[in-house]
C-alpha cells in the first residue's frame, strides 16, 4: 500500500497533465495541493477522470483562481477507483501540484 506523496508535477501552461493515476486493483483517498508560483493570478482546473482529458462531468474544479506568488488551491478527502486519473490544467506556467495520500 502506497501512501504519502503520490504524484508531484510543475505542469506546462495550457495543457491538461495527469498528475496521478490510481494503480489498478486499488483504491486512493487523496488530497491535491496546488501553488501557484507565478507573478500572476492562476486560472485551475481539476479533474478527476478515465482519460487524459476530462470530460464535462469530471471536472471537481473549473476556473478556480489561485493568487499569485504562493497563492494555494487545495482539495481534501478525495476518492477514486482503479485507472482514474487526477488532471490538472493551469493557464500560466510555475505552478506546482503535489497528490498526497494512500491506496489500498
């Protein structure tokens, strides 16, 4: 059983990133952290989704604004099924996005 950190990525800007993907026979309760470390605001979204690009109904966050310099997004008490994946979109570059929690 995994826990603790389960993905960290620095997403390019405009481009939807898999940051984790639930491992297969397993279940992950999660949390998602994002900080945006550029000089302007961050336009977010999340997704929690069977591909690589989320559908309309998987979306979990759509245009959420993170403040600049350090402003935080976080999500807590997450779930997901086997070969789910967390998808995370940023309109500006220097974000950083961490998947911390536990599968069983």
């Amino acid at each position: 059983m995994a826990t603790g950190i389960l993905g960290q990525f620095a997403p390019s800007a405009a481009t939807n990133t898999t940051v984790y993907t639930v491992p297969s026979a397993k279940i992950a309760t999660f949390n998602i952290n994002i900080v945006n470390r550029n000089a302007a605001v961050a336009t977010i979204r999340i997704g929690i989704s069977a591909t690589g690009t989320p559908g309309d109904t998987e979306w979990i966050e759509y245009g959420a604004k993170v403040l600049a310099d350090g402003g935080i997004l976080e999500r807590t008490g997450l779930v997901a099924q086997a070969a789910k994946n967390v998808v995370v979109y940023s309109d500006v570059a220097s974000t950083s996005v961490t998947v911390y929690g536990y599968e069983e």
